[in-house]
C-alpha cells in the first residue's frame, strides 16, 4: 500500500469499533443487605486482536469485570457492550457462539463424556449430522494437544491439565471472535503452564482471536499478553503495552511487578525469548 | 436467494468440473433447519470436481472448513483456490482429521464383570448401611459418656430445621387429610345410621397409622432429600475429606446429629400432623353430619386408648432414624459429579418411603393386639 504506515495505523482504531466497551461501570454485589462496590466508573476498551490480561489484587473483581463482559452480571450503572451490543444480550439463546469463556475450574459438565462436552454448543444447534460434529470436535481437541482416545473418558477421570485444555476446546469449538479466560493456569505446573502459553499464543495469532484473560502468573502476563489493565482501587488505574504498565507510578503496581516476584518476569520481559 | 445461504455453484470448465463455494459455511449457517440437506446434496453434486474455488466465501468456520474436508474425501482436490486464511483453516482441518477411536464394544465377558461390579455394589450398600447403624450406636454411646462434649449445636439447628420448619407445611396436609377423610366417610357412615362411629374409625386410623405415616412420608421427602444433597456437596466440595483431615470423626458430627433430631423431631410432628388431621376430621364431621366437636372430642378419648399414640410415637422415631441414617447413607457415596448428586437424592427419597411402609406393615403385624 502506498500510504505511509502511520497514517494507516492512526485511522486503524476509529475504523474498527472495539470488540468491547466498558463505560463508567460501576458493579455491586449484594450479600446480606449490604451492599459492596466493586467497580466504581471502571473504563476498558478492548481492540480485535488484542491478548489483554487483567491483574489485579484477590478479590478485586477482575472475575466480576469477566462476568460484566460475559452478560452474567448487570452493571449498576454504566454500560458494557460487546461485538456491538449490549453484555446482557450475549446470554440470550441465538446469539451463542461469538463468546468463548475458559472458567477457572472447567466448568465441565460432569455427566457428559469430553466428546459430548466439547459439542454441547454445536449439537445445541440442532441440524448438524453427529459425524461432522464428531469430526470438527476431534480437530478442536487435537488443537488445544488432546489426543483422540481422550474422547470417551468421563471429566472426572481427566487430570486439572486435561480439565483445563476441554474447556478451552469447548470454549473455542464455535470458533469465537472474543476468548475470555479465568486464572487459564492456576493449578498447571510450571511446565504445564508455559506449554499453555505457547497453545495460548499459537491459537491467538491462527484463529485471529481477541483474547481476555484473569491471571495471577506473571510468567503468563508477560510471555502472552499485548497488553495489560490494572483494576485497582475499584476501576483500571493503567492500561498499555506491558513497558508501558511497568513504567507507571503506582503502589499496586510496583508491589505487583517489581516486588521479588515480579523479577524473574522483568528479566522475561528485558530478554525476550520470542516476539510476543 | 439469499446470499449468506451455503451453496456450491458448479460449471464446466476445459479442466473438468469447476466448484465454487458460495455463502456463509459456518456452524450456525450450516445447521438452520434443512439448511444440511441441501448443502449435502451439492456436495454430493459437485463429488469429484478437480477444481474448488472457496475465495468468495463470505465466512468459514472450522466447522464449515471439516464439512468441505470431508466432502473431498479428506484429501485435497487437484486445484484448490483459496485466500490464505481459509487455506490455513483448510490445513489446520487436514492435518488433525483423525480416525475416530471406535467405542469399545461389550462382550461376554464384559456382561459377567458388570454383573460382578453389580452384586459387588449391593453388598457394599449393606456393609455401608450396617457400618453407619453400628457407628450412630457407638457415637451414641459417646454422648452418653461425656454429654457436654456432644454436638449440641448442630443437633438444635438440625432440631430447628428438620421440625419446626415443618410444621406449616404438615399441618395443612394433615388438615385437608382430615377433612376429606371424614367428609368421605360421614356419607358412608349415614348409609348405616352409624354417625357416630366416625370418631372411632377416624381417630384409630389417624393416630395410630396416617398420622405417623404422613409425617414420616413428608419429613422423607423434605428433610431425607435436603440431607443426602447436602452431605453430597459436601463430598463434591472436599469438605467431607476436609474434616477427615483434621480429624473430626463424621459419623459423630454429621450422621448422629441428624439421627437423633429426627428421632426426636419425628413423633413430635407426628402427633401435630395427627391433632391437624383430627381437627380438620372434627370440623368436616361438624358440618356435614352436624356432630358437635364437645361430643367428638369426648368420643374420642373413649374410642382411642392412649396405647395407640405410644405405638405411634415408638414407631415415629424409628421412622426418623431410618430416614435419617438412609438419607446419611446415599449422601456419603455420592460421587463428585453433579449426576451422581441428583441419584443419590431419588435413591435416598424413594428409599426412605419405600422403608417407611415396609417398617409401618411391619409394626401392624407385630403390635396387632396393641390398643384396638
């Protein structure tokens, strides 16, 4: 193309509307007549293509601000919208499908087989022959390194590892446009964890994927993400590309990054080992 | 025709036949009703043809992307034209369509060892079910040796939600019971000229067998099921393993508890559902025979030996044992999964009513000469 670069990426923001738009949210949750704020006039866009983590402290409502963007939570005030519409709309029978989500524990129903897990959303759609379901189901589990005879076993006979790479294959089976993630490594060895990263990474750049996670590990923050928000304090106190997180003065932020833990994740992130 | 419908336009070319793949191939646009069939009959239509062009495809999905793999015979066709994102997609499908395993048939030999697995289950419902009644007896021997270290609390809000929170809900039963009862009956009874007799027939049956009977059936269903589901999350939560990790002995802290506020709540919601009944067979008897309640009450007590209402009690709280020891029983051997939570809770309802008859025409047999 013949335009200077800049100028295309300059125009690329406003001509692609963003996969979500959170507007002066503000969550609550009711337990015993008292009422806790959550998020207090929280703003996040979140662009196509983008592989956004969400960290925060425990019990900050990172899970909450994925249940905004899911429609499984009403705002008090404020607005969340999502490919276009609003969260809530998401959750309404039809419109299936252009929403993934990865719970923290599978969510895996447990009287089901894997095979029938992973095509629940394409066998709801009644119409489809059970032979290409079959098929499409197979190709997805070998995609998230599943291998074949896994199929007929029962969730309760599958370790966390292999909990985790069936609700990532059921998450994706419509093919999503947006993939949203809770805690995707929490209860992974180490070993574990970063091949999750590199599947994580691989199925991002092929399936053009927009990708939300929640996540503690700073190995995964900082091996995946392009780009990270900071809820804190009841709303998201910084966002950009992780030198650009980094670079901010804040408590939170430095306890969370640069304390002893966040070192070996600096050092990742001064060596690069691939692109990101 | 609508341009998002999946459809293959094929044309002959110098190369042979030429496919194009027209139209939305994804999973949703592939499974609208009927949609399938068509698409299978072009497919079909276009079997063979060396040359396939996806470029015009609006949207493909994986889905989409498998339907046309297979179509192809899982290889590829001699041309294939294709932007590079759906080529990609197309290669993705290629290199990971497998051979689905094949499930396992069952032979012989695999009958027998179900049918083992089977009789091995039985037994281990028996040997459970006798474990937990020898335990409730040991624990109850522990109470009685140092009465303050017993699980006080949880026995009085056990006491509070198996009982109290019952008494609306069997006092209305045994109220409506009552009422038609006797209003059935007076029509009866008038065919006869014995009017009177409506206080025998009424009272014997209702102290002595529905009173008992209505409460342990609704008590069963009430309190049996919320016992088994609630010690079954137990087991799906690791709570159960929980508490023996830090040593706290179950059938001391869950099953004798609840064993023994059933024992007591049973014959006193017995003999509440019974006064419910009796009152709403007293007010039926009143307006539709015009038997004034002085009379019945007074009747009553002449009709009905105080024998019976012990019978009654004696037999409410081995009801509320077993539902309880029942409900105990299937809540410990579910398994973490939600199906298995929902067969334990039937298993443990209909197994407690089922008992409570078996034991009710038990007692029938055996106190026969009681109080009649």
């Amino acid at each position: 193309m013949s335009t200077p670069a800049g100028l295309v990426q300059a125009q690329a923001p406003a001509a692609q509307p963003p996969i979500v738009e959170i507007r002066q949210l503000w969550s609550a949750f009711r337990s015993g007549g008292v009422q806790t704020i959550i998020h207090q006039d929280l703003d996040l866009n979140i662009a196509q293509g983008e592989l956004l983590s969400i960290v925060g402290g425990s019990g900050g409502g990172k899970t909450v601000l994925l249940r905004q963007i899911l429609g499984l939570e009403t705002p008090l005030r404020g607005s969340v919208t999502v490919l276009g519409r609003p969260a809530h709309a998401l959750a309404r029978p039809g419109s299936a499908g252009r929403v993934g989500m990865l719970f923290q524990h599978g969510a895996l129903y447990s009287a089901f087989t894997v095979l029938e897990n992973i095509a629940f959303p394409l066998r709801e759609l009644r119409g489809l022959p059970a032979d290409l379901v079959r098929d499409a189901v197979l190709v997805k589990m070998q995609m998230v390194g599943l291998e074949p005879q896994h199929a007929n076993k029962m969730p309760a006979d599958l370790s966390g590892g292999m909990i985790k790479r069936v609700a990532l294959a059921r998450a994706l089976i419509m093919d999503p446009t947006l993939l949203l993630l809770d805690e995707p490594t929490a209860g992974l060895d180490p070993d574990r964890s970063d091949e999750f990263c590199k599947l994580l990474r691989s199925l991002h750049r092929e399936l053009d994927l927009t990708v939300v996670m929640v996540t503690h590990d700073l190995d995964t923050i900082f091996e995946t993400s392009t780009r990270i928000a900071v809820v804190a304090e009841k709303h998201v106190i910084v966002e950009g590309p992780p030198q650009q997180v980094l670079a901010f003065d804040h408590p939170f932020v430095r306890e969370f990054f640069l304390g002893g833990r966040g070192n070996r994740a600096m050092e990742l992130l001064r060596n690069p080992t691939h692109a990101v | 025709m609508d341009e998002k419908l999946p459809r293959i336009d094929t044309e002959p070319t110098p190369d042979g036949l030429s496919a194009a793949v027209l139209g939305e191939w994804s999973a949703a646009a592939l499974a609208a009703p009927g949609q399938w069939l068509r698409v299978a009959a072009a497919l079909q239509a276009a079997d063979g043809a060396p040359v396939w062009d996806v470029r015009r495809v609006a949207r493909m999905d994986h889905v989409g992307a498998q339907a046309l793999w297979n179509a192809w015979g899982r290889q590829w066709p001699a041309t294939l034209q294709a932007s590079p994102g759906q080529r990609a997609m197309l290669e993705r499908v290629a290199q990971f369509s497998v051979i689905p395993p094949v499930p396992q048939r069952l032979g012989i030999k695999d009958h027998f060892l179900r049918l083992g697995a089977w009789v091995l289950r039985v037994e281990g419902h028996v040997v459970d079910a006798l474990r937990l009644v020898g335990q409730l007896m040991l624990d109850c021997v522990q109470l009685l040796r140092s009465p303050g270290r017993g699980p006080w609390r949880d026995f009085s809000g056990h006491l509070y939600r198996i009982g109290a929170t019952a008494l609306p809900i069997t006092a209305l039963v045994g109220f409506l019971i009552g009422v038609v009862l006797a209003y059935l009956m007076s029509r009866q009874l008038r065919q006869l000229g014995a009017d009177a007799f409506i206080v025998n027939i009424l009272g014997v049956s209702l102290v002595r067998e529905l009173g008992p009977v209505l409460a342990a059936i609704l008590l069963a269903g009430r309190s049996g099921s919320a016992i088994t589901a609630q010690i079954g999350v137990m087991r799906v939560t690791e709570e159960l393993d929980a508490m023996k990790v830090m040593g706290i002995a179950r059938g001391y802290r869950l099953v004798m508890p609840r064993a023994l506020a059933m024992a007591l709540a049973m014959p006193l919601v017995a003999v509440w559902t019974t006064l419910a009944a009796l009152l709403g067979g007293m007010i039926a008897a009143d307006l539709s025979m015009g038997l004034p309640p002085a009379y019945f009450v007074s009747a009553l007590s002449r009709a009905v030996k105080i024998a019976n209402l012990w019978l009654a009690m004696g037999k409410s709280m081995v009801f509320g044992v077993m539902i309880a020891l029942i409900a105990c029983h299937y809540g410990l051997r579910i398994k973490p999964n939600t199906q298995s939570l929902g067969e334990g809770t039937t298993a443990s309802v209909v197994t407690s009513i089922t008992m409570v008859i078996l034991v009710d025409a038990l007692f029938a047999v055996v106190f026969r000469e009681v109080g009649i």
